[in-house]
C-alpha cells in the first residue's frame, strides 16, 4: 500500500520557493516515501520534544539547514507541515519558530532532545483529525499574512 502525503499550505509556498540543490532534496524526499513503507517512522530523523501537538511531529533533515515537519494521520498518511531552513540567525525563515507560531506554542528555551520518531510500539506519532485541521487552518493564516 502506498502512503499519501499532504501538505499544508504553508509548506506548499514554501516548496514552491525551493531551488537547485534545495528542491531536488525535497522531491528525493517525496520519492523517498517510499521508504516509509519499508521502514516506517524510522525513515524520519527525529520526533520533536514539548507539549502537544509538537510531541507528536517529526523531522526529516533535507538538505543544508533545510528541514521537513510531518507529522502522521492513520492509515498510511503523513501530512507535511513545514518545509525550510533551521535559521537562528532569521526569525521570519526558521522552520521552528514557524512550527510553534504555527502550534500557538511558546518556543521554549535550553537545549532540546531529539529522539527517535518512532515510539516503543515502532510507530511514528500521530494527531487525531480536528488537531491537524486545526494545523491546517493556521498554516493557511500563516501563508497569507507572508504574502503580504
């Protein structure tokens, strides 16, 4: 069976902005889906840490600083929430600051952990249909206001 993968339409601007070597790592990463198949959530990096909804949201390095936040939605979907470079140098392009705007969270402070995205029962987190509506919503607020 093969995975299905939305985006949100925040990272849809945001691939559409890619270039070069940064675009081809994007579209080697949507072939590489596949590898979900094979490999589950062990085909992503790392899970991200912090209070819900990001504790259930992994990262799949891309190239560079670039980065890929997904996160799953049963059976066999994954949605991408964000794609972009991890920047701490630039607030209004970090893929991080973004996802906790994007969770109506506090960007906390200190070092964090990144553990495996997989869970002890070998599956990649999931949030539950109303969560990633809501997700959805606010990426879209979010692309609009970079519009302008």
């Amino acid at each position: 069976m093969i995975w299905e993968a939305y985006l949100t339409p925040l990272a849809d601007r945001q691939v559409s902005g890619l270039r070069g070597a940064r675009k081809k790592a994007y579209e080697t990463f949507l072939e590489d889906l596949e590898d979900l198949e094979q490999r589950g959530c062990a085909a992503l990096d790392y899970r991200l840490t912090g209070p819900v909804p990001i504790n259930n949201m992994c990262v799949k390095h891309l190239w560079g600083q670039d980065r890929a936040v997904v996160t799953f939605r049963e059976p066999r979907k994954v949605w991408i929430l964000l794609v972009g470079p991890h920047d701490d140098h630039d607030s209004s392009v970090d893929v991080y600051r973004t996802l906790y705007a994007l969770a109506d969270q506090p960007i906390p402070g200190g070092r964090r952990t990144k553990p495996s995205c997989c869970g002890r029962d070998d599956r990649g987190p999931t949030l539950d249909e109303a969560t990633i509506d809501d997700l959805v919503a606010r990426a879209t607020l979010l692309a609009r206001r970079r519009r302008t």
